[in-house]
C-alpha cells in the first residue's frame, strides 16, 4: 500500500515552495528546514550588507548548509558522550 501524500507549502524568503510529505515527521523536518534556512538569509544580509546582487546571499547560505551537512557526516556522534564518561571516569580516579 503507498503512503499518503500530502502537498504542503513553505515559504522561503518570500517565496512559497509546494513541497509533497508522506508523514508529519517528514513535514516537520522541512518546516524547520525552510526555517533554518530564511534564519540564515537574514543573517548573511546583516553581515554582508554589500554584495553584487542578491543572488550572492543565496549561495553564501547553500554553501554555508552544505559545508554543515558534509561536516556532520564525517562526525562521530557518540563522541561527546564518550567525552563525558572519561571526564567522570577521570573525576573518579
């Protein structure tokens, strides 16, 4: 059986997108995205407020997600946990 479909909108600087869901995880996910991403527009434009044209700030924030997704990838995510073991381990000794 498919999974129902949902098309949902968001709205990214000022531009609604049509995007299709399968569940409400999937709809939150992008919703915190679209967000996450219209947080830093407004932050590229506060701190570079002479660019070219605006299409600059639109690269500078594909870039700047790009570089946290290839980032997170090659991360250890049970580093910090582990971190916190050995300072407690070390703390008792």
């Amino acid at each position: 059986m498919e999974a129902k479909r949902l098309t949902i909108h968001v709205n990214i600087d000022n531009m609604l997108l049509p995007m299709t869901v399968t569940d409400t995880e999937q709809e939150a996910i992008i919703r915190k995205a679209a967000g996450n991403v219209n947080q830093q527009l407004i932050t590229v434009r506060e701190r570079y407020k002479t660019v070219p044209n605006d299409r600059y700030y639109d690269v500078m924030v594909m870039l700047n997600s790009e570089i946290k997704a290839l980032t997170a990838e090659g991360r250890n995510d049970t580093k910090p946990v582990f971190d916190v073991i050995d300072t407690l381990e070390r703390e008792m000794d």
